[in-house]
C-alpha cells in the first residue's frame, strides 16, 4: 500500500506505542455510534455547511470512522487517511484547493461527487497530548478557511476528546468499581423521609427557597438568582434538597412542591419589584423537575403566573437537565418552543454530564447553558479540563447562547472563567444560597454590585 509521501515523518516506535495504549484505553474503536460525537459532526456540518464531515481515531493500520456527515464510511487504510499529515505537522491542516497540495496525490479524501475541492481538518488529543484522531471538513468548492473559523473547528475537536476522556474514565470506573450492594428504598419503614411526612411538610407550608446570586464575573454585578428549594423541619433545622426530592419524584408529590416553588419564586419577584423599580431587571431561575416538565399545560401555567403576579417573561428563567428532555424528545421540543414563545428564558442545566448534550443543544431552542460544576472543579488539574471549558463558551458563542459556570469555588477558577470569556457565573467563593431577607439586605445595600466574599459572609449570614 502506498505511503502518502516520504517527507511525512512517522512516529517513531515508542511514541506509536504509547499513542496506541492511550487509544485502547478509550475502548472506542469498532463501537456502536454515540449521539454525543454524530452531535459533532452535525454541528460542524451545518456551521461549515460542508459536504461531508469525518471524525475519526487510528490505530495501527487503519483509520477508523466513529462518525460521519455526509458519507456513509466505515474506515480508511491509516496511510491514506489526513491523519498522518496532522500527526506529522502536529495541529491543524488547511487546504483551500486540493487539486494544488503535492502531498494528497494518494491520499483518500471521500466525497460522492469526487475528491473535494477544499478541506480543513484538526486533531483530537488525548488528555497526555496524544493524537488520537481527527475531525475534518470537506467541500466540493473552493472555500478558504478563516482563523476564526478554524478556531470553531478546533473547539469541536476538542469536544470529542472531552467526549473520549468521559468514556475513558467510565472505562477505568468500570474495571474498579466493586460489587455493589442494595440499598434500601427511600419509602421503606426504616427510612426518613417517608411519603406522609413530605405531605405533611407540605401542608404545613415547611418548605422555603433559599436563593444563589449569579454574577457577571467582570462587573461582579448580580444579573440573577437561582432558586433552591430547602425543607424548614421544626426540630431538624434546614434539610438538603437532596434528602427529600428523590422520594419526592418517586412519589409524585414532586409536582404540588414543585408548583409551590414556581408560585412562590413568582411571589418573591413581585416583592423584590415593589422596593426598588431597578430589580425588575432581576431574573429568578427556577428548577423544574422532569414531571413538572413533562405534564400539558406547562407553558399556560407559567403564563398565569406572570399574569398574577404582574411580572414580564424575561424576569423569570426555568432551568432544566438534560434528564428531563429524554423520555419524549418531540414532547419536550413543543414545551420547550411553547415557553419561548411566552419569553422567558431557558436553561440547560448541569451541562456537559448527559450522553447526548451536544445533540440537544442543537435541537433545543435554549437560551443559557450552565456549565456543570465537575467541570468548573478540574480546571485547575490541566490544560485538558481547561480546553472542555472553552469549548462549551466558544460553542455557545457560535450559537448565540450566554454560559453560567456553576460551582465557583476558588479565585483560580474565576480567574480562568474569566481568562476562557465566560461572562457568568455562581458558586460558594461568589454568595452561598441564602434566605429571600438575606438577599433583600445584599440588594439594598450592594446596589446589586456584589462585595467581595467576606462582606458577604458577614452581611447576608
């Protein structure tokens, strides 16, 4: 088989070891396809608005397709693929007219009307730096690159390698994970909560909201608060939301505390409102729970609230996990439309933790993606981390979209948020959640420009 030109310098023989372990590692080659990396070539097929779109990985011999746009390919021989003149030139590969490049005389470059006229193609490294694969565009006409452009196209590829270094680490979970044993139900006897106690919390008007600043991080001005339900228990103190909403969900008193919490963030707006015409400018974003999003009549509901309440749409924000979309993706698509009609905004929430984010990213008219703060936690471990973080700014940049960053916890995470172009964020170094009093005393007396944490510390707790 013939090399596609002998100035391609190959890996030498240790390096090409060392790659090939990092690639089994991953355990993605010869699998089933994955709507997180068709999310990618779609992505950048339709940003590019290419003729076809590979993203690949190789191994010994060959270069193997794990998703295409396009084209329906399986794998190409390694040594007429792009990828040896990517590992050679060690980034990213620009050729506007292919016609011209001395080096692609042998290669296989496929597209159904014939060899394309012009490509673009970038690495997808492993966490170590090695190269594992590419993601490349093709055309049929002649099409220069632009540096932005290509910087997109960067950020894709560094997409799929977070994709490949979330299945690498589920890989190694999996070999070490021990046996499991079963825990007991949350509605067994022998464990609090149990159903009749969350109605009677209910009942006894025993849950409050408790509310996070979100921030800009350049003007540490407050542009909105999260709100987070809390059970006020008599002789327990402040429970943890995530002591009582699972038996919440399963019980299906999700939906009277979940509609008390809408109603409620709803109330607390109008409040805000009445002591300061400039916090009508506030946004409260409320969670809402994959039944309270699936029911009918979701978006009349939220309507009647703005009415009651004489609140705007864009006052209010409803935040939702990728969880929720799921189970009827066509379901959720009108929901979704529907409460954009009404104006209010919509937030992806935990972003990045769902096995198909990217593909209802594209699908689903959201205005704000939260980043989740697993993420926001690794940035200070590595470059790789690092560059999954900007990659979900710069894709949310391309689609018209603001990011949040959750779970801000050290001035070396801000500094990078900041460093990345991330406008928002919220976290424990920026305002713990706090009681609605707490944050009528930040407003008042801050003008909505947050002090540093320790002031915080001391006026709001």
């Amino acid at each position: 088989m013939q090399q596609v030109e002998s100035e391609i310098v190959a890996l030498d023989e240790q390096q090409e070891e060392s790659r090939l372990a990092v690639l089994a590692s991953t355990g993605i080659l010869d699998t089933p396809p994955e709507p997180g990396y068709d999310a990618i070539t779609r992505l950048a097929a339709d940003y590019f608005q290419a003729d076809a779109v590979l993203l690949g990985f190789a191994d010994e011999s060959r270069f193997w397709i794990k998703s295409c746009w396009g084209e329906l390919i399986r794998e190409l021989p390694r040594d007429r693929s792009i990828f040896e003149m990517i590992v050679a030139q060690d980034g990213p590969l620009v050729v506007s007219d292919a016609s011209q490049h001395p080096k692609l005389k042998d290669c296989l470059l496929p597209l159904r009307k014939g060899n394309p006229s012009s490509f673009a193609s970038a690495p997808v490294r492993s966490r170590e730096g090695k190269i594992l694969g590419t993601l490349t565009i093709f055309s049929s006409s002649l099409r220069l690159i632009t540096m932005d452009e290509l910087r997109i196209l960067e950020s894709l590829a560094e997409m799929a390698a977070g994709q490949l270094e979330l299945r690498q680490l589920r890989n190694s979970i999996h070999r070490q994970a021990p046996a499991q044993t079963l825990r007991p139900r949350r509605n067994s006897s022998a464990v609090w909560p149990r159903k009749p106690d969350l109605r009677h919390a209910l009942e006894q008007r025993q849950f409050v909201l408790y509310y996070q600043p979100e921030i800009n991080l350049f003007t540490r001005r407050i542009v909105g608060l999260e709100a987070l339900i809390r059970w006020n228990h008599p002789e327990r103190g402040i429970i943890s939301p995530d002591d009582f909403i699972p038996l919440a969900e399963e019980s299906g008193l999700i939906l009277p505390i979940g509609d008390w919490g809408l109603a409620e963030a709803c109330h607390q707006i109008q409040k805000w409102c009445s002591e300061d015409p400039d916090h009508r400018s506030l946004r409260v974003c409320v969670n809402l729970s994959a039944r309270q999003f699936a029911r009918h009549g979701l978006a009349d509901q939220v309507d009647a609230l703005l009415r009651r309440f004489g609140l705007t749409s864009r006052q209010l924000g409803l935040e939702m996990t990728e969880s929720s979309l799921i189970p009827d993706m066509h379901t959720a698509l009108e929901v979704l439309s529907s409460l954009r009609r009404l104006g209010v905004a919509l937030l992806m929430d935990d972003f990045g933790t769902g096995y198909s984010s990217l593909n209802h990213l594209h699908t689903f008219p959201f205005d704000i993606l939260k980043i989740d703060r697993s993420f926001v936690a690794r940035m200070t471990e590595g470059e790789q981390p690092v560059q999954i973080v900007r990659t979900i700014v710069e894709l949310a940049r391309v689609l018209g979209m603001d990011v949040v960053a959750e779970g801000i916890e050290t001035a070396e995470q801000y500094e990078l948020l900041q460093k990345l172009g991330c406008h928002y964020g919220q976290g424990f170094l920026i305002a713990r959640p706090m009681p609605a009093e707490a944050v009528t005393r930040l407003l008042n007396l801050s003008g909505r420009i947050l002090p540093d944490p320790e002031a915080v510390e001391a006026l709001c707790y």
